[in-house]
RNA sequence: GUGGUUGUAGUUCAGUUGGUUAGAACGCCUGAUUGUGGUUCAGGAGGUCGUGGGUUCGAGUCCCAUCUUCCACCCCA
C-alpha cells in the first residue's frame, strides 16, 4: 500500500541542487557578517508563549504556531474552558515557535545583560514560522539572516549596515538595486506638519502603499481612518512626485523631521569614507515599514526587476529589552530574506553555474578485487582533500560511467586487472572522453594543480 | 482570517455533451554494447485521475466536503 507523502502547506524541500545555491548564498552572508564582527547566535525553534505573545500586535498574534501540551492536558482544563477556544487554548499550550528572531533575541539579551560585553553584535541565521496563508515569495516556514547590534548609538552601525548590504549584494553578483532609507523622526516629523500628532502608524500603513495603490489609493485610505481633507491636502505637498531630499527637508523645518535628516546626511558623510563607487542608498519618504519598535532610521532593498518584494530590511530601536522589564538598551539591526534572495537570483539567472558541483573524480572498476584496490587510492584522494567516491557496487562501466555522467562528476579513475597489474589508473574526463595512464599521486598532483 | 483558483504517470501536460481497456512528451529500467557515459535504435515498467462522500445504468468529466496550489485582501521576509 502505497502511503500518501505530502508537506504541511507552505513548506518544502530543499533538494541537492536548490542546497548548494541557498549555501552559496549563506555562506557569503556568513563571511560578511563574521568580517564586520558579528558574533554567531542561535536560539530554540520554541520559545514560551509568555515571551512571542503580544510582540508582533494583534495580527502577530494570530500568526503564531502553537505547541500542544504533552499528557492529558484536557483533563486539566474545565467545561467552562471548553466552550471558547481562546479560553482553551491558554491551558493546554505554553509554547510557541518563534515568529522572528529579533524576539527570541532580545529575551537573549535581557537575560545574559549581565555577561554581555556591550556593544554586542550577534548574526543569526534560523527559520522562522508563521502561520500565514502562503503565496509565491511567502511561506509558513522561511529562514531569516539576522545582523543586529545592542548597546550603541552611533550611526557607525547604520553605516555598516549600507555596506554589507552593499558587500553581499555584489558578492551574489547583484547590481541593480537600491537600499530605500527614511527615519522615524521624519515621518514624525511629516505628522507634525500635517496637524495629525499621534495618528503615526495609520500613517505610515497608508503612504507604505504608495507604490502599490497610488497616490489616489492613500488618500482614500487616509480619509477613511479619520484624516481630514487639509492633512492629507499637506501631505500631497510632501509626497509630490520628484520632491527632493533638500525640499522636503526645508518644508518640515521646526518639526522632529530635522533630527531625522542630520542622522541621515551624517551617515551619508560617514559612507562617503569608505569610498563606495555607488552606495545604492535612496531616501525614501514613502518607506515606513509597519513595525511599531522602530525610532530612528529604516531600510528596506529592492532588488530591481527581481519579482518579488524586498529582501532586506531593518532598522533602529532604542529600546529592545523593555518588554522584559530590562532597562533601555537600545540597538539597529537588519536581516536578510534568503528565501526571496534566492528567488530574486534565479529569477535574474545569477546563479554561477560551475558551483554547483560536489565529487571531483569518481573511482570505477570492474569486480570485489578491483573496488578493494580502488579503495587505497580512495583513502589518498580524500586525505589529498579532493572530494572522491567510489561506485559502491561492482556491475558494468556503462552503469557507473552513466552515474558519473549524471552526477556532474568531471573525473573518473577506471581500475581493472590491467591498471592493477602496473599501478598506473586510468584517468578519464567526463567532459573531453580523453584518458590518461598514470600512478595515483600523478592523478592527486593532476587534480590539485587544476583546482588551485 | 475573507474571497477566488488549481489538482490526471517521477515531471510537464492532453483527455470531446458523462460512455468500452485514461494518452503523449520527457525521465526511469532492460537490451543492442560482458573494459567505456552523453547520441541513436528496440523493448519494458509505472495511474484506486489529490482524498472522502453523493448524483447516475455508468463519473477523470456533474454536486458537496476536505486537503493542496496559485492569486487578491489583511499582513509581511
């Protein structure tokens, strides 16, 4: 009986071939992390409701994957409970996975405060899982590159965040793109101006979708949350198409946006020392990233013609650890969304494709005696440090050289009774159908001065 | 969570108004070729048509439920 193999909805597998681009990927975001001094952390998949609850806002809340009790939790809950699942679900689940790993990190923080040595930078790269329903570029389980760090307020952080975006982004071989940047104290700033103080988030969840429903869309948006014609009619002037930087500056004069735009020019002014032939950054009014902890500078990159929305974004919190009852720390942090990086990439064919390659050579043979002798110059292959197999079964070339063929290997070592008998291996690339006769260290020096 | 959409061989897809034994291409296996892969040729295996109900003499085809896929909201990486 053939049983049904199926995936929860929103997951999948990562076969050979999609592993060895996601680690391509990774591995060059691991290498610019660790270079800027980034320390690596990583935390439970499962961490106490107590902790993820009341984080993310209502709809965050509604996200979350809960763990079900061990034992006979029904018994301990009472009919009362029974009838409203809200009710029930309190006491038959305490923990949840984690819904992103800036939470998990700050309880991180807040409980290891006193052993950190501050400022503290920590990368972390883990999947997260959210309980949403899943499209193209979005899924239920999905991995998130982390660079946060804790205890400063120097822009030098937010600096170092436009240049390792910048670094990873070249290393994947990405060039059209932009880091999109504005403040929290601008968008302060623009409420100000407007007449509107405290209606920052219906704010910022309106002129978000600028790029998507127009200028027309916001302001029926704005209108209906209860903003009044003359606001949103000050809102136009800011909003106008091709304002710059200088103008909109100048038109919030006197309002909080002015601390806002000194932070931005002075990180602009310290990029300007790392002498970037393009820094990719582009202020952006109309950036607001829904996230309520932010209060200082924001970013979000857009990967041009790529397909799908942002794979990065991040920004500055002045207090991470207040939730649990720790004193203000405040910190920047971004993160990078491998998933869509990658669909970006494939999407734009920027995958190398001479990468994708695991064994070198291959040792083939022809019977028990022949695999036993191919199995010393398997030993040295691999102590040569050259990624070698040898075909596990003895059965006809055809089948191991159509393995070879198969599997991308470019090398194949053939053993019979007559290599055998002189010591001297045939060696065979797949690629050219040439053969070569020569001893096993002859083939290793081969080898090794063709990969180095 | 709301509304819509999709599902047939390992994969991509045909399948007429409901009618005999559900097809193709590619892939896979075997042989031509017992010391040589890709190409070619010959043959072969592989389907409870997503799952469970229902209508019908008869369902891949119609109806309902459920799961899955993709899309628009909501929100987000």
């Amino acid at each position: 009986m053939k049983q049904h193999t199926s995936l929860p909805r929103g997951t999948r597998d990562f076969g050979p071939e999609v592993m060895m681009r996601r680690n391509f990927i990774l591995d060059n975001i691991r290498e610019v992390f660790t270079r800027y001094g980034f320390l690596p952390l990583e935390t439970p998949a499962m961490e106490n409701l107590s902790v993820l609850e009341g984080k993310y806002g209502e709809e965050g809340d509604r996200l979350l994957f809960k763990i079900l009790n061990s034992g006979d939790f029904l018994r301990k809950s009472s009919i009362e409970d029974r009838k409203e699942s809200s009710s029930l679900v309190s006491k038959i689940t305490d923990k949840g996975l984690r819904y992103d790993l800036t939470v998990p990190f700050a309880r991180f923080v807040a409980s290891n405060r006193h052993n950190l040595a501050l400022p503290f930078k920590r990368y972390q790269i883990q999947p997260v899982w959210r309980a949403d329903r899943p499209q193209k570029g979005r899924y239920r389980e999905f991995y998130q590159c982390d660079a946060d760090v804790v205890g400063t307020k120097s822009l030098i952080c937010e600096t170092e965040i436009v240049l390792m975006i910048n670094e990873v982004l070249q290393k994947l071989g990405v060039t059209d793109f932009s880091i999109k940047v504005n403040h929290r104290k601008i968008l302060e700033g623009v409420c100000e101006f407007m007449g509107t103080p405290g209606q920052l988030s219906d704010l910022s969840v309106g002129i978000d979708k600028l790029d998507k429903i127009g200028w027309e869309g916001v302001k029926k948006e704005l209108g209906g949350k209860g903003f009044s014609e003359d606001s949103i009619e000050k809102l136009a002037t800011i909003l106008k198409d091709g304002q710059s930087r200088e103008k909109i500056n100048s038109i919030l004069t006197g309002t909080s946006a002015s601390d806002g735009f000194e932070e931005f020019n002075s990180m602009k002014e310290m990029l300007s020392s790392f002498e970037l032939e393009n820094d990719h950054v582009q202020f952006d009014i109309s950036l607001a990233r829904g996230l309520a902890y932010y209060t200082g500078m924001i970013f979000e990159v857009i990967i041009a013609d790529s397909g799908v929305g942002s794979v990065s974004g991040g920004g500055r919190y002045d207090d991470l650890t207040g939730v649990f009852g720790v004193e203000e720390i405040p910190g920047v942090g971004f993160s990078f969304g491998i998933d869509r990086l990658y669909d970006a990439m494939e999407h734009l064919d920027l995958f190398p494709v001479d990468d994708i390659k695991a064994t070198e050579v291959l040792i083939v043979h022809f019977d028990d005696e022949c695999f036993r002798y191919g199995l010393g110059s398997l030993k040295l292959l691999r102590e040569a440090g050259i990624a070698s197999e040898i075909y596990p079964d003895s059965t006809k070339l055809r089948k191991q050289l159509g393995y070879a063929d198969k599997k991308g290997i470019r090398q194949v070592i053939i053993i019979g009774s007559e290599e055998m008998k002189t010591g001297n291996l045939t060696l065979k690339s797949m690629e050219t159908g040439e053969e070569k006769s020569m001893g096993v260290n002859e083939i290793i020096r081969t080898l090794t001065t063709r990969n180095g």
